[in-house]
C-alpha cells in the first residue's frame, strides 16, 4: 500500500515488518467484523462468541493508520517526488491503474448480486443502482473506501514536499505534528459519506504527515521499540474492552481511526517498529503484495462468508483459521494477477495512456484564447 523508498536511503527493515503486519491486520480486522456485526445484529451477548469478534476487531486497528504513515514515510523524504506531472503518472502506474480495475470488477461482482436479490425476492429495480452509488460515494466494495481518500493525498504529496523545503525540516515538523493534532478531533467528528471529499483527506493527512516525522527521527533501539509496541499493545487491549462494553449495549463506534486511544496506539506501534534493530524483515512476499492483498482479500472472503455462513462456527477458532486461509489465497491470486499484469505489458500499456491523457490536455490549455 506504500508504494516506494526515497531514492537512495537505506531501507528500513522495521517499516517493512510493519507493512506486513499492518497487511495481516487488514484481514483479521474484516473477517472479525463479519462475526462481530452479525451478533450485533442478531443481539448476541454470549461472552464467548462476541468477546473474539471484538478482540479481532478491535486490536487490529492500528492498520489504516499505519499504512497511511508508511505512505509519509516513503513518498515525503522522496524528493523526485515534487515534480507533479512525473509522480501523478508514477502513482498510477502502481496504484490508480490496479484501483480501476478492481472497482470495475467489485462493481461487476456486486450487479451480479443486485440480479440475484431482484430475481428472487422481486424488489424494486432500483436495487440495480445500488452498486453504481456505492461506486460514486467512493466505495465499491466495502475496503475500496481508503483508495478513494487516498486520491487527494496523492494529488498533494508533490506540494507537501514543496512546502517542506520552503519551510524547512524545523518549521514543517511543528506544522505536521500541530495539523495531527488539528485532524484528529475533526476526523472524529466527520460524517460525510463521500470518500473521496476534501473533508476525509484533511482528516487523514494527519496521519501521512507525522509518518514522515517519526521515520526521520527513527533510530535502532531496541528498548524503545520494545517499550513503544508493548504500550501500542496495552492500549489497542484497553480499547478491545471499551469496544466490547459498547458492545454489550448495542452500541457499536464510528470514526474508530480517530479515537484518542487508537490513535496513540498506532503511533506508539509505527514509532516502536520503525525503531526495530533489524536488517531483514521475514514475510518479504506479504511486504511485496501488500497491496494486491489488501485489494484481492475482502473479494476472498466475501465468496467464502457467502458460501460457508462462517458464524455458524465458534469465531474463537475459525477467525484465524480463515485468516490464515484468506491471507494465503490472496497471496497466491495477487502472483497470479502480476503475472498476468506483466505478460500483457498492461503497466506500459497504462503509462502511455496516461501520457497521452497530459499532454493532450496541456495542448487543449496551449490552445485557449488567454490573455498574456
């Protein structure tokens, strides 16, 4: 999900480990809600069956928040990035070209069962629209909401760097870290229902602008890291408990990124591995496809949630189990889908076509009638 090292900086091992935890955070975190939703709606308060959706909703949190600083961290020290144009096309190669695809295809997937309902319960045809709205809010598929935000954080990274030089590392450290503070509260409070509007992307820049902040000041020492992931632990647990008293009244969070307790987790943890003495970090192949994953995942488990009716199993033992199973198929199809992008050359393919697109445009602007 963070797409690149700043060009000649060694890489950081601990950021790489995060990214893969952050990957595997995302799936335990929507196959959790699953179970947890479905006893919320069903008013289920057996200690035993809500108390592990809760817990694997809750303690895996830390994961948008973490990506987002991993954003900062690699695209704001990368100082080739200022030059817009060459970064917008750059950004998507990588991400926008895969972003459209899979939004065509959940789009797709999701008419296939707008059909279905209309046909067997016989409902208003309207139901056919349904996903086409999701797809104008931002949201195709439930996780494709953070690509959407993430379209205005791109468009600005090139002019955050502009301002980091013409501030100074000094003076653009206390704005970011005065603008977390700012976002928190107000991305606490942000109802809107557009993922892409300006509001969402103020609320998580926060986010994207101390990562950069935290990974410049990072140096290896392994008490800090230890002492920072063990207090990101204990306070994701404290959160756990109140979301599971939420819980126990029917009464389920919003806006969970920005509460108080989760957002000092996620910086406690990114500070604490970011910190890690490690020259290697394992699971390269997750760190790799981390993006893939996190696009092909919630496809997996919604085939398998619609196939196997997952509550109908104890979620103590079958959230890691399907975890583990959804993790490694999402693995293997985020290979295949690579290969597949590789052989029909579908990167360059995207890259001319974005080319085109810029300097079509810039002949349409050379050619107006402006003043000079």
């Amino acid at each position: 999900m963070c797409e690149e090292n700043s060009a000649g900086a060694p890489r950081s091992a601990g950021c790489d480990l995060f990214r893969v935890c952050c990957t595997v955070a995302v799936v335990v975190l929507h196959i959790s809600a699953s179970y947890y939703n479905w006893y919320m709606h069903t008013n289920e308060r057996n200690i035993f069956l809500l108390m592990p959706s809760v817990m694997g909703n809750s303690i895996t949190r830390f994961a948008v928040p973490g990506f987002l600083m991993l954003t900062g961290a690699f695209t704001l020290r990368n100082r080739e990035n200022r030059e817009w144009n060459k970064y917008y096309i750059k950004i998507f190669k990588r991400i926008g070209a895969h972003a459209v695809i899979f939004s065509i295809l959940y789009l797709l997937y999701d008419e296939v069962f707008a059909v279905e309902t209309l046909m067997k319960h016989r409902g208003a045809p309207a139901v056919l629209l349904n996903p086409f709205r999701k797809l104008v809010s931002g949201e195709p598929f439930y996780h494709m909401w953070y690509l959407f935000m993430m379209v205005g954080i791109y468009v600005l990274i090139p002019f955050l760097i502009r301002l980091k030089e013409l501030l100074g590392e000094r003076r653009f450290s206390v704005v970011s870290w005065i603008y977390f503070l700012v976002s928190v509260p107000s991305g606490l409070h942000d109802d809107n229902d557009l993922h892409w509007s300006v509001t969402k992307t103020a609320a998580y820049l926060g986010y994207v602008l101390i990562g950069y902040q935290i990974q410049k000041a990072a140096k290896p020492n392994a008490a800090k890291s230890a002492y920072m992931i063990s207090a990101s632990v204990l306070l994701l647990l404290f959160y756990s408990w109140l979301a599971y008293e939420y819980a126990l009244i029917g009464e389920m969070m919003k806006n969970i990124t920005f509460i108080p307790t989760v957002v000092l987790a996620s910086v406690c943890a990114f500070c604490g591995f970011a910190s890690l003495p490690i020259r290697r970090a394992p699971f390269k192949l997750i760190c790799r496809c981390s993006f893939l994953i996190y696009l092909i995942h919630a496809g997996v488990w919604d085939l398998i949630y619609r196939l196997i009716k997952p509550y109908e199993y104890h979620p103590m033992y079958m959230i890691p189990l399907f975890s583990i199973a959804v993790l490694t198929v999402s693995v293997l199809l985020s290979i295949l889908y690579s290969k597949i992008w590789e052989y029909i050359n579908l990167e360059n393919r995207a890259f001319h076509a974005v080319k085109r697109v810029f300097k079509r445009t810039k002949r349409i602007i050379s050619r107006l009638p402006i003043q000079r």
